[in-house]
C-alpha cells in the first residue's frame, strides 16, 4: 500500500493530499512526516507484521499514524477511545501490542498495557529529528496492514487479519467501475475501527486524490456534514444506507425553504456499503438529482472479505422493486449461494452466501477454532470460502438479492419469524420513511416484536393504523405488539442502525425525581421541543434528554430546533453538559444575554499547516 503511495507523491507532490477543518497537507508533506515517524518506530522494534496500536481523534495525524505504521512495515489496530473499557482492555490484550500510538490527553483513556507508547503531540520533537526519507521497505504483499475487531457472538470481539495484498487487489479489481482520479475529493466520515475507512482513505490517496477528515462532531450533524461536502467540493461520498437517509432528509427541508441550494453538491458517485439498503428511501434523492450524476452504487461487503464483495450501479428503474439487489462479486472475488450441505441451490432458491477469492482474508488472530468454522476449505477448489452467515439467492439475470442475515430468524411462542419480511413490508408503507423491527425482552421471559419507524415528513401516523396494515398483509403472530414512533433512527459511530439505542415501547417511565411543570417561557418551549423530538407526552423540567431515550443524531434535532426558536448557537457538546430542561433554559439565558443577535459561526478560512524539516 505505502509503496503505490510514494509512487503518487513522485508524481504530484505538491498536490494536497489531507484536509482537516483549518488544516492540510500537501502529498509531499505528508509523506515526510509519515517517513520520520517510520523511522522512530524502527528504532522501537517495529517490524513486519508488528502490531502498533491506534488510539487518535480525527484529525491529520491519524492519516499520518497510518502511513508512518505501514512504512515501518508494521500493521495497525485501531483503538477508538470511545469504546468502553471493557473492550479496550480486551484488544490490547488479545493483540499483544508493542507498540500504541496516542495522544497525551488520551493516555488516561487507555487501559493497563505493557506497551511503549509513544504521544505523537508531546514525542513529537523527537519524532521530527527523524530523516524524511523513504524508510527502505520490510513488508511483502502478504504481510499484515491492519487489524479490526468486529463483534462476536460470543460478546468478545474477534480481530480480522488484513494483508496489503487483500487492499490493493480491492483497488485493481475496480478502477474499470469507478475511475479514481486526482480531480476526486473524498471524505473520511467513518471511523478507522471500521473498514469503510480503508476504501475511503485509499480511494483518496492511491489516486493522487484529496481526503476530507470529518471531524466527529460534524459526523453527527447532518446539516455540518452537508455543509462540509458543498465547501469542500465532496466528489466520492461513502455512506452507510441509515447515514444517507439523513442526508436525504435534510436536503428536502432545505430544498422546502431554499430552492437550488443542492446545486452546491459536486458528487459523482455515492457508494452505499455497511448495511443492507432500503432503495425506496433513494425515491426523494432520485427525484431531486436524477440517476446519472451523481451515480449511486450499492456494495454489500464483510471486513473478513476486505470491506466490498459485490457491486450494483442503482437506477430510478429499481425503485419499482423492494429487492435489496447487491448486484454480482467485484470480478477477483467469486460468490456462492449453498445449502447446508454445501451445495449449491437453484436460481431464486434462498441459501447462504460463501465468498471466494483474493479478497478473503488469513482469518481472526488468536482464534483458530473460529477461524477454521469460517474460513472453509471450497468443495470447488482448493482456495478458502468465507461462510458470511447472509441469506441471498441469485436471480434470473445473474444478479444477487440480498435476503438478511441468518441470525435474524427469531422464535416467538413456538413461530419462527423473519424479521426481514416485516421490515419490508413496512418500508412499502407510502407514509414510512424508514423502519427497524426487533424482539425485545424489557421483563425477563417476555418477548415482543417492536417495530421501530420513522414516517415521512407532514405523516401522522398512528399505532392503530400500522397495526391495521400489517394485519391486512401477515398472520398474527407477525403483527408487532408496539409500534414506537420516532424521529430518526439512532446510528452507531459507522453510521449502522444502532439497536441498542432504540427506547422501550410505551414509555412508562418511572421518573426519578418528581414532576415539575416549567416555570419561564423558555422553559416551556423546551418542554414542548422535548417532547415532540422523544415522542414522550409530559416532560419536566428536571427529566433528562438521554434517559427519555435521546441520542447523539436526535441531539443536533434539538440543537437546530432551539436556533430556530432561540435565535442562540448552542454547542452540541453543551447539551451533553447541561441535559436537563433547567440546565439547558439556564445555559439558553446565558447564550441571550452574552449576545442577544449571536449567529451561526461563519466558516473560517483554511490556514495551511507548516510541514516539518530536518
């Protein structure tokens, strides 16, 4: 990977290869400053297929980190700081790491590790006395680039080994579909502990392209993000379907109050990955922009087979179908679809799915057993088969319907339900924006189907009505037992449906403290916000908005809608801070009274970060 890298900075070095809010590098710069701390890892031991753990916020130095580990010749294994302890603790054991790469304010956030560990703030000077020369190369093609945990059914994660030769051959398979250039400007919205960031961090930087890093905050803000991909001229956009729906959302509010301001958009292609997608939610979308420009295209991938497997080009045409089609395998991958018995099924017959090929990976670390159970030899030849656990069968045009995962047959009082075939229903719904329906178990030993929707905007949907509809289609036992209306659906930090987030039905809270009714104005607009963004009907002003059951996507909701009615820019880290209907009036009276006609921050202009010389 970092030597088809230093090709690119031969070529155009001057070119601007990272951006970061006010910050950037150009591809010559970058590579001098990922060249030095090459060099301080190789004076720390770091070797082929050594383990260097990450642990960064976004930011230019977690590109860096990136190329410098790779250079050394070392693999990475990204560490969020975000995640809990429990599970941090978990993969700097499990990876052994030697060394980790942080910042000082994050140190604390790490677990007890016997690592060196070096601060790429406070080391920095030492780092920087380091040559700025290409390091001379130690990887082969088949030695580590990186590690990433995903979850495991057993509740411990499990890391994912990922050769060079796995990502590069990702890119050769599929410069005939895309045309990667050095025009194309992507962003890097997702985390490095998910491995859209691989595809999106070298589409970029393979090609001679720029990186956009969205910083977290705009990640969670669809009007920040939409704003960023108009001032930064976006042209390759990577989205999970969910992420995407807000985007779609946003643009149609915008368009209701500012018509042509999607003219500002530059993309050429948006490419859907992560989940399955929903393509009648793309109606609004294709109706604004059209099909050609951008091109949107559905990869369905797994991390075990190096982020994408499949491609689809998507046309206004597909709208006429609910099929989610993830289209045929990127041509070195090969796609099969068998029985339990390992054989394979007829045309539209359903089976598991098993990928072959040179994107499939050496397995999961320390797992042998898992490793043998899921990487299978093929009854086709003598090369691997990943077992994706996914349900899909082939259809007549040689194209692949993706059907669900396996997992996602659930037994309720003796009946086995696809919870797929509920949601699809759902999502034919003309008042449905977006739906998720899941088991729940809030009192031990009873289950009930929940079904989860977001409506259209200007619907008024009804519990009754859904129930209705549902009836007219399935059998009883099929018919969720509540239906929870919301305002969007929560999203992880790699932009999937959150599950975990999603609140109990009926809402039967039981305050900790007592009622309290608001006592000034302000609070009784914030009681009325609340209560329409959480769909709870009485909100006090000592209730928190995150035990009512808000999140981070219906936070920025609450951030715009107290601009609207306040005329105040409220930071969205201070709703974390004050989280209650008081602290927030009291914080709102501050924001008034410090500057009664404050407005949205303009945007400042880009100040160029100084490269390092020796």
């Amino acid at each position: 990977i970092h030597q088809l890298f230093e090709e690119i900075v031969e070529q155009t070095p001057d070119a601007i290869a990272l951006v970061c809010e006010n910050q950037q590098l150009t591809y010559c710069e970058l590579n001098r400053q990922a060249n030095q701390l090459a060099h301080h890892l190789r004076s720390l031991g770091v070797t082929a297929d050594t383990l260097v753990g990450l642990c960064l916020e976004r930011s230019l130095e977690i590109v860096v980190a990136i190329l410098g580990i790779l250079k050394a010749g070392g693999a990475y294994v990204p560490i969020d700081p975000d995640y809990p302890t429990e599970r941090l603790s978990f993969i700097v054991e499990d990876a052994q790491l030697s060394v980790i790469l942080t910042q000082q304010k994050l140190l604390e956030s790490l677990p007890q590790h016997q690592a060196c560990v070096v601060c790429l703030d406070s080391d920095g000077e030492t780092i920087t006395q380091n040559s700025q020369s290409n390091p001379q190369n130690t990887a082969t093609a088949n030695n580590l680039a990186y590690i990433i945990y995903t979850s495991g059914s057993t509740g411990q994660p499990k890391g994912v080994l990922v050769n060079h030769s796995n990502v590069v051959r990702l890119f050769t398979a599929t410069e005939s579909w895309y045309n990667f250039n050095s025009e194309d400007v992507w962003t890097l919205f997702h985390s490095i502990a998910f491995d859209f960031s691989v595809w999106e961090m070298w589409g970029a930087l393979l090609y001679g392209g720029k990186l956009v890093v969205v910083p977290y905050l705009v990640t969670r803000s669809p009007e920040s993000f939409y704003q960023l991909l108009c001032q930064e001229k976006v042209t390759v956009l990577n989205q999970t379907p969910s992420a995407f729906r807000q985007l779609i959302q946003l643009e149609e509010g915008i368009g209701n109050r500012e018509q042509g301001i999607a003219n500002d958009l530059k993309l050429r292609l948006v490419i859907f990955g992560g989940e399955a997608l929903e393509i009648n939610s793309l109606q609004p979308w294709f109706e604004r922009h059209g099909d050609q420009q951008p091109q949107l295209v559905n990869m369905y991938g797994i991390t075990e087979t190096t982020v994408h497997v499949t491609y689809r080009p998507l046309s206004l045409a597909d709208l006429d179908s609910a099929a989610s089609v993830i289209g045929r395998p990127i041509p070195d991958l090969q796609m099969y679809v068998l029985d339990e018995y390992l054989q394979p099924v007829p045309i539209g017959v359903p089976g598991e799915m098993y990928v072959g090929g040179a994107g499939v990976t050496r397995g999961y670390l320390n797992r042998d057993e898992l490793t043998t159970q899921r990487f299978i030899s093929s009854p086709f030849n003598n090369l691997k088969l990943y077992k994706t656990g996914d349900l899909a069968r082939y259809l007549p045009n040689g194209e692949l319907e993706y059907l669900g995962r396996i997992d996602n047959q659930v037994k309720i009082r003796g009946f086995r339900i696809e919870l797929g075939e509920i949601e699809a229903l759902l999502t034919q719904h003309p008042d449905i924006w977006e739906t998720v329906v899941l088991v729940r178990e809030d009192e031990p030993g009873d289950k009930r189907l929940v079904a989860y929707i977001v409506p259209q905007s200007n619907s008024s949907l009804t519990s009754v009505q859904l129930r209705q509809y549902l009836k007219a289609k399935l059998p009883e036992y099929m018919v969720p037992n509540a239906f929870v209306i919301l305002e969007s659906l929560p999203l992880t930090d790699n932009g999937k449906i959150n599950r975990r987030a999603l609140p109990a039905p009926d809402l039967h809270r039981e305050l900790t403290e007592t009622y309290v009714a608001p006592r000034t104005p302000v609070e009784e607009i914030l009681v009325q916000i609340w209560g329409q963004i959480l769909n709870v009907e009485q909100v006090g002003i000592n209730d928190d908005f995150f035990e009512l059951g808000g999140h981070s996507l219906l936070a920025t909701q609450l951030v715009s809608r107290i601009r609207n009615s306040f005329q105040v820019e409220l930071p969205l880290r201070e709703l974390f801070k004050a989280a209650t209907v008081a602290q927030l009036a009291d914080c709102i009276e501050q924001l008034k009274q410090q500057s009664p006609e404050l407005t949205v921050p303009k945007i400042v202009p880009r100040r160029k970060k100084r490269s390092n010389t020796s």
